[in-house]
C-alpha cells in the first residue's frame, strides 16, 4: 500500500511542476523604461493611470525625481513602441520623443514642463 501512495504523490508532484512550467513558458514579460517630461505627483498619478488602461501592460511606475516611468508589459499583447505612444498620447514625452500637443495642453499647468 505505502508503494501505491508514493507513486501517487510521484505523479501528483510531477504534474503539478509541469503545469507550473507551461504556465510560466507561455509568459512573454519584459520591462521598458522611458525618461519622461513629468515633474510632480499628479504627474506620476496621470501617466501610472493611463498605463493601466493600456492592453498589455501589468504595472508601472514613475520615479518623479529621476523623471523615468518603468512599465512592464506583456509583448505578447503590446510592444515597446505602443507603450511609448501612450505615454505621448497621455502629454508626455518619452526618450525624446515629443508629447502629443494637444493631449499636453490638457494637462494640469503644474504638469507642464518648466512649472517647477
């Protein structure tokens, strides 16, 4: 009998790493960062807000005193360059690629480059 329970917690601990090694193979995570033009805490808010509505991105963060947004993402779903046009598209600039202009005039004025 304790033969037959071993090859059966065997097997059980065998599938069950299988299936932890399926899932975490068919994850496609990589990690961007992007010098942005934010300058306060509502920016970091506005751009961490707008990262998650973006399809593909798990999380970001922005760092307001280095001015550097770190997203991850999902490349399976989205691209480097899709998260770089968000960022843009929400009045930022990204690693000198210019805001979108008039989604940077839409920006609270404490937002807005050269007000701190």
């Amino acid at each position: 009998m304790t033969k037959v329970k071993m090859l059966l917690v065997s097997m059980l601990v065998a599938l069950v790493s299988m299936s932890a090694s399926a899932q975490t193979q068919g994850k496609k995570q990589e990690t961007v960062q992007f010098k942005t033009s934010a300058v306060c805490d509502m920016c970091k808010k506005t751009l961490e807000k707008a990262m998650a509505y973006e399809k593909g991105v798990k999380s970001s963060s922005l760092d307001v005193d280095s001015k550097v947004l770190t997203v991850v993402f999902d490349s399976r779903k989205t691209s480097v360059d899709n998260v770089r046009k968000a960022v843009t598209e929400t009045g930022y600039d990204a690693d000198g690629k210019p805001a979108d202009e008039r989604a940077y005039n839409r920006l609270d004025d404490c937002c807005k480059k050269g007000a701190h």
